[in-house]
C-alpha cells in the first residue's frame, strides 16, 4: 500500500486551506446551510471511505493523507519558510464490520451519482469536502469525534440485510 495514516503539520495546511476555501463564500454569504451541501456530500462520502478498514476506499482514504502532506509541506515551505513535517496525532476509524461495509460503499456510490450530476461549482465543492474529510479523519480528533460512525453503518447494515430477508415482516 502507499499510503500514509500519519498526517504531517503541511497534511493539515492543505486541509484548512481547502476547508477556508470552501467556507468563505458561505461565512461572507447569506450562511444558508444549502451552501454548504456539496461539501458536506464530500466530507461523508470521505468519512465512509475512512471507516474502511482496507480495499480501495481504503486505500483512496490513506493515499489522500500522502498528496496532503506533499502538497502542504510545500506550500508551509514555501509560503512561511518553515519545516512542516512534523506529525499530527494520528487516529482511525475502527469497527466496521460486512453488513456495515455494504452501507459505505452506499453511500460513496450515491456521493459519486451526486458528483456526477452536480454543476462544475458543486463538483469543486464535493472534491473539496472529500479532500479534507478523508485528510482530517487521518488526525486523533476528528477519528475520535467520529468513532461512533462504524457502529452506525453497521446498524444501518445490519438493517437493510434483515430488510431483505424478510425478518420481522413474515
């Protein structure tokens, strides 16, 4: 895999940079949440994609942290003339199991539908949100502020699965 689950100070400058970017229009604008909903499809889509523990989504979600870090230390050295590689308290997403799977790969699918049929505004807006979520749920804080996502997807899962065999229902 080449992919990074460590996320670097440069990792998180490119994250807020397109998180300021995206937040901007809405803070100076009107603040109607309906701005923020391309984003926001991005941002969980990204956070499905975390939840996986490998796979492509997985491997999509870690390669993201490496472009991140890349690019951020760049600019950080550029920009500021400082060293920007040091590490940022990683965390992860932990606990998703196969009926919760079925619901992330959903829910990106539909996030990627959204994509697909969204205007060229929207689509920065959704690569924008996907960005940063899959950047920031590399961090301890947003993977913990978000440790109850596996669990959900799972019920979810676990949901659709008696749904489709019936239970409850005969």
């Amino acid at each position: 895999m080449t992919g990074t689950t460590t996320l670097t100070l440069g990792g998180l400058l490119a994250a807020l940079i397109i998180l300021s970017a995206n937040l901007h229009p809405w803070w100076t604008g009107s603040r109607e949440m309906k701005q923020l909903s391309s984003f926001g499809k991005g941002f969980a889509g990204a956070a499905c994609a975390a939840a996986c523990p490998g796979g492509l989504l997985g491997w999509v979600h870690t390669r993201t942290g490496t472009v991140a870090n890349g690019a951020g230390e760049r600019t950080g050295a550029v920009a500021a003339g400082a060293t920007t590689t040091q590490g940022v308290t990683r965390g992860q997403l932990v606990g998703l199991g196969a009926t919760g799977a079925v619901v992330a790969v959903l829910v990106v699918f539909l996030v990627g539908l959204s994509y697909k049929t969204a205007g060229k505004k929207d689509k920065k807006r959704i690569v924008g949100g996907a960005f940063v979520g899959s950047v920031l749920l590399l961090t301890a804080g947003v993977a913990g502020a978000l440790s109850w996502l596996p669990d959900v997807l799972d019920v979810a899962g676990d949901a659709l699965v008696d749904a489709a065999e019936g239970v409850g229902v005969l």
